[in-house]
C-alpha cells in the first residue's frame, strides 16, 4: 500500500488548509487531496515521458471540474450528468493554466494533462480560491520538469479591509474581488473586478495577495521534506537542436528583420515582409538530403531572431513596429446607432482592432439559466465576445466559442457591470463581434459595449474604456519598457500582456499575465499610470461618438414595466393553470412572467407597443385593485338576465346592475336595453361583506328627473346567481336579486 501523508497549514486569518497525497488516484503521476472546511479538490497529473512528433510547443491541459454530488444536486441536463465544462469553469481552467504554462521549459513538449474536480463543497466556501494551490501541490509530487510551486488566492476588500479567500457570503461585500497567482518570487497572473479603485489600492492588494503566496508556496516545500524531498526531475529531450544553424540563421537574418522592424509598416505588410524572408532563405536547402528537417529548424530559429530583433529595437530607440512612441494609443474611431434595426450598437476601431458590438434588451424570460453545481440561478446580463477567423485574414472552420472567446467576454462583461445602474429592468445581452484583430481586441469590446449600452438608453453611471499594456526586458541589464495598446506582435513576442479596464474615476476590472520571471513592482506602477493615461485619451475620443445615454429607448425596442402587487394576489394574475395570465398575453401581445421575492409579487410585463403595455397593465391593476364602495367605474355587459344584467366594472370582477338599477324611470324588461359589450359607467354601491359579491348602479350617476317620486322597493327573491368571477375565489357577481316582473 502506498504510504499515505498529511500536512495542514494556517493562512494567517485563521484558515485551516489541509492537504493530503497517497490516498486518492494512485496511479496518476502526482495527485493530492486540498480541504478546506467540507470542500476538497482532487488534483492530479500525468504527463508523457516522449513528445509526440512534430510537436514544438508544450500541449498543456488544465480541466476544472465541478461534480455536482459535491453539492447534493443531480444535474439539471437532459441526461442528467456532468457534461462539458461550464463557462465558469473554463474560467476556473484558463485561471491554473495561465499560472502553470509559464514554468515549464520551452524545451519540454510533453503532453501534458492536469485536472482539478471539486469532490466535495461547503456552499460558502468558494473553491476557485484553492485550485492553483491544488493544481501545484500536484506537479510537484511528479518527476515533471516544473519550475514552481505556485498558488493562487483570492484578495478582497471588506469594509475598507484587504482579506485573503473570503468566504462567499463575505465577499458580497467587498469592492475589490480579485485572483493573483505566481511563485514566491513573482506574480505571473492577476485577474478581477473593482469599483473604481485607484492604482495605488490596486497595487497594494496585488502585494498582499503575493504575501500570501510567498506562505502557501513554503508550505508546500515543507510537504515535501516531510515526504523525503522531492522526486528527481526526469531527463527529457523533445527538441532537435542545432547551435551552428541556429546562430548562421540569426547572424543571417537580424539586418533584413531589423530593416522590417523599422519600417513602420501595417500587419499584413509586415507579416508579408517576414515571410518573403525566411521563404527565400531557405530556398538554399533544396534538394539537401535533410532538406525538411534543415528547413523546420530554420523557420524556428527565424522565428528566434525576429523575438531578438523587435526587442532590441523597442529597448534601443523606444520605437514600435508600427512606428510609434510606447505610450502612443493608435487611431481611433467611433460610431454609434449603426445598426438600425438593433437596440443598441457601436463600432469601436483601433488601428487594425475592430469590434462591431450590439445590445439586445429583453424580459425575464430571456434570463441567462447557470446551471453548475457552484453557481445555479439566472443571469440578467450576458456578454458574447466572438473572433470569426477572417478577422486576422485566415479561413477555419467555426466551431463555436473557444476558452479564449470565453475569458475575453467574461473580462469585458466584468468591466462593464460595475457602471449599470442596479434598478435595470430589463435582461441585457451584449454581443461582441471582432472584424479585425491586431491584438486589444478584449478592449476593443469594452469600449464598443460601453458606447452601445449608451446609445441603446441603457443609463451607464460613467462611460468605460479598456487598454491592452506590454513589457520588454533585458534581463541582463535590468532595462525594460512599457507599452500602451499593444499589437498582436508585441503581445506574442513580448513579456507582459497586462488589460486594464476603467472610468475616467477609477478601476473597474483587469486582467494580468506575466511570461518571464523577476518582475518588479515599479514595472507594474509604471504600466498602471501609463495605462491611466491611455484609457482616458481613449475616453475622449468615445465622447466625440457619444457622452451621455440617450434619453430615449429606440422606437422599436421593447418596453418594461414592473407592477408590484401584493403576494396574496399572485395567484389571482396567473388564474387557474395560468389561463388569466395567457388570456392577457393572448388580447394584449405583451409577455408578461411573475416572481414571487421579498414577499412581494413582481409583475414585469414587456411590450414594443405602447397601446398594448397601457392595456396590460390597466389588466392587470385592475385584477388587483380591491374595488370601493362609492368608487365610479367604467362597466363592460357581459350577461343580460331578466332581472338585470352583469357588468365587469374591474378585469375578472363582474358585479349586478339590478334592473331596478338602470334608470330612475321604472324599466319593465330587460328587452332591448343592453346588448353584450355595451360599456357604460356603473358605481360600487354595495360589497356584500359575507360573500363578497358587487352590487352596481347605473342611475345613480344620472340627474334624477324633476317632480321624480320614489317608489317602493320592489321584492327582491333569490334567483340567477352564477358566483362570482374574481381570482382570489371572494368577490364575484353580486346582488343575485331578481324583482317581480309586471
């Protein structure tokens, strides 16, 4: 039997972490068991010992997995059971990956499989805070080449207090909701959400969060000594190498590349230059009996003197491949209301970005269903980022969102929440569509979204930007520079791609990943205020477009109304299996859905006719309107009996208009005076207190004639009473009299 050990460890605000390895998946080549209170995650890896051919990059996986026997649920599916990963935990994934990827040696291309499955859950106790400590817990118990241990943690601010992994009902609190991940020596991955934090309470809570780190990667050094130290790192060799070609090839290229570099030239004139390059560089090897591999391995060291060569000339002359200053934002343009028959839409160009956004508003019934065992509910505001391959001038196949269309979407949606009002009525769906990409096209669709979102009068507290931040180092001479609005390029063959989302105020949301190591904190400072400097040029320039939220929804956007009605009186709208509810939708063409919260019923009722929600809504008050005696109302004659006839004077209420009712003058037959759906005013003159029942009076609102007499009352018997008609099962037809006839 494999030995099983323990360890467990304070986080410092009295948290009890316990990790656990022996016990659970044996077989995988390091698993471990993180618990936290009832939750616990099983962590485990396997990575190939040979890498498949042809491969000349790490083909890393990282699979969260939430079960939802972990929470006492069956999943709600068709087949009841797990199926793919939901979106939240493909966030959860992207989150471990982005900390792992960084700390495995170029040089290793093994296949490369972690997963994390949350087995076990305390509904307050959020797992995504303890993933990244499980996920390395787990590498390191592998011969793996693995240059960690890392952690990730949650930071939150509460009550003006930064905390570690609060607990879920804490952290609807907090201002500041953000994961950091790195080793003890540097943070390679922030992701969050703020409510417009300055840079330096940004800066503070990433350095207390690292604190953190710096703790629970010791913890697992000292799991491991407790355990004999860790296991010898495997010997490997995926590369083919050739140091001789390798510097004939950059020695060969550098001055071509460098004179592209500094071209200023667009992407595809760019990309066409480097091509034609290396496509007649390597023309030499034709006919060579290692023809392809001489040629491979060219194309690879091509590719190393290009790294070399834009970074030698941003650190050397501050200047970019596209020509300009580092803190230079590219041009742009904005325009709005360019999809006419959307409810809202903004086109958001940046140099070679492009991102074509919608808003669509709807009612409750177009609510988002989240179905995963950590997150169950409905969502009122989606946002869709999708990259169809022609933006970057290639043609593949669309297999529908990808991780990365996921993760863009979920940043841009962060950045925008914080500046929606709360008392929104309606759902919110904003669709991203990027038409060309040349790296911020994340930003992209925050600026587009926030332009839309005004023009589609949804009323934004502050318009919001976003701006896409690189780095450049020598780690040899410690020189680095700052980059605002990256390109595509400068992403790829950078050390930083650093997304900060805000308002003219503040933060509101970002993103972090950090591929190299010794990162200092005046590198961040310094990409946080040039960062500032940028989202706000790109503010103004979003306000030659638009500056306010229009003051009018467009003419064909459908319109909401929420009525709130007492809870005894829900069951009165719906009717009996919901034939109240569909009869209005039915004579109105409105959608109308209830919600019983607060001990309230809500009745939202969604119209595109502003006739059609007047009449819904007169409905349905009137449905719960609890008629007055005295009260004069407008009546609708349902019925005509021979002792008089039955008026509705409220929706679903009918009451008696007694013969003797109608008119000062005697009317001896009901013959020929209504007809059905004759409408007239009646007064309430009488809610017979036992049954509930209405009596009506039509003479009481005409001027009694001069010299009138009254005359005895008739003799009233019971007779023709067909209950009543109100919902809640009290009021109904009242006044059952019937007269003697003459």
């Amino acid at each position: 039997m494999t030995q099983i050990y323990k360890t467990s460890f304070d986080t410092g605000n009295g948290q009890i972490i316990e990790i656990e390895t022996g016990k659970l998946a044996r077989q995988a080549h390091g698993s471990c068991v993180v618990k936290v209170g009832k939750t616990m995650l099983l962590a485990t890896v396997v990575s190939a010992y040979d890498a498949r051919e042809g491969i000349d990059f790490l083909p890393l996986s990282v699979d969260y997995q939430e079960k939802f026997a972990a929470v006492g649920r069956i999943p709600g599916s068709f087949l009841r059971r797990e199926a793919r990963l939901s979106d939240y935990e493909i966030l959860i994934s992207r989150l471990v990956d982005r900390c792992l990827r960084p700390l495995f040696p170029e040089d290793y291309h093994a296949e490369t499989q972690v997963m994390i499955t949350l087995i076990s859950s305390d509904q307050n106790i959020l797992p995504d805070s303890y993933v990244g400590l499980a996920a390395s817990m787990a590498l390191m118990l592998t011969d793996a080449p693995f240059l960690g241990p890392i952690s990730e943690v949650r930071v939150a601010r509460i009550d003006g207090k930064l905390c570690i992994n609060p607990t879920k009902s804490e952290l609807e609190r907090a201002d500041i909701d953000m994961l950091v991940g790195g080793t003890a020596h540097d943070l390679n991955m922030v992701e969050g959400e703020m409510s417009e934090i300055s840079e330096a309470e940004f800066l503070e809570a990433m350095k207390f969060g690292h604190d953190a780190i710096k703790l629970q990667c010791a913890e697992q050094l000292k799991f491991l000594e407790q355990m004999g130290g860790r296991k010898p790192t495997r010997e490997y060799n995926h590369e083919d190498k050739d140091e001789a070609l390798r510097e004939k090839v950059i020695a060969d290229n550098s001055a071509a590349i460098r004179a592209v570099c500094e071209s200023g030239s667009t992407k595809k004139e760019r990309s066409e230059a480097f091509k034609a390059i290396i496509t007649e560089y390597v023309k030499q090897f034709e006919g060579h009996e290692e023809q392809a591999r001489l040629t491979a391995l060219a194309k690879k060291y091509y590719h190393e003197a290009e790294y070399i060569q834009m970074r030698e000339m941003i650190l050397e002359s501050s200047k970019r491949l596209d020509g300009r200053a580092t803190n230079q934002i590219r041009q742009i343009n904005c325009d709005i209301d360019y999809l006419p028959a959307a409810h809202g839409s903004a086109v958001f160009t940046r140099g070679e970005t492009q991102s074509l956004t919608t808003v669509t508003l709807g009612g409750k019934l177009d609510e988002q269903l989240l179905d995963s065992p950590m997150v169950h509910g409905h969502s009122r505001l989606m946002l869709h980022y999708n990259f169809p391959s022609f933006s970057v001038g290639e043609a593949r196949p669309n297999r529908g969102p990808g991780r990365r269309e996921i993760g863009h979407g979920n940043l841009a949606l962060r950045g925008l929440k914080a500046m929606l009002p709360k008392d929104v009525p309606y759902v919110i769906r904003i669709v991203s569509d990027i038409l060309e990409s040349n790296g911020s096209s994340s930003m992209a669709t925050v600026c587009a979204g926030s332009m839309a979102l005004m023009d589609s009068g949804i009323k934004m507290i502050k318009p919001v930007s976003g701006i896409a931040m690189g780095l450049v180092t020598d780690e040899s001479t410690g020189k680095y520079t700052v980059l605002s609005d990256i390109l595509g390029d400068e992403d790829h063959l950078g050390d930083m791609d650093f997304k900060v989302v805000g308002t003219k105020d503040g933060i509101t949301a970002c993103q972090m990943d950090i591929k190299i190591n010794g990162l200092k904190w005046e590198m961040v400072e310094k990409a946080l205020s040039q960062a500032r400097e940028g989202r706000l040029h790109i503010l103004g320039e979003m306000d030659k477009a638009i500056t306010q939220p229009a003051t009018e929804l467009k003419p064909h956007t459908p319109r909401v109304e929420v009525i709130v009605i007492d809870k005894e009186f829900i069951g009165a709208v719906i009717g009996p299996g919901g034939k109240i509810i569909q009869d209005i939708q039915a004579r109105t063409g409105t959608t109308i859905s209830i919600e019983e919260r607060e001990g309230k019923g809500f009745v939202e009722i969604l119209s595109s006719d502003a006739e059609s929600m007047t009449q819904a809504v007169n409905i349905v008050k009137g449905i719960v309107m609890v008629p007055e005696e005295g009260t004069v109302y407008d009546g609708k004659v349902k019925n005509i009996m021979d002792f008089g006839a039955f008026v509705e004077f409220l929706p679903g209420k009918d009451g008696l208009l007694h013969i003797s009712e109608i008119s000062w003058e005697r009317v001896p037959t009901m013959e020929g005076v209504f007809k059905e759906g004759d409408t007239f005013q009646v007064k309430l003159i009488e809610v017979d207190k036992k049954t509930g029942k209405y009596r009506l009076s039509r003479k009481a609102l005409l001027p009694k004639p001069e010299g009138y007499v009254e005359q005895p009352p008739r003799e009233r018997r019971e007779g023709g009473d067909r209950g009543g008609r109100d919902n809640r099962g009290g009021g109904g037809r009242g006044g059952n009299d019937r007269g003697p006839r003459n």
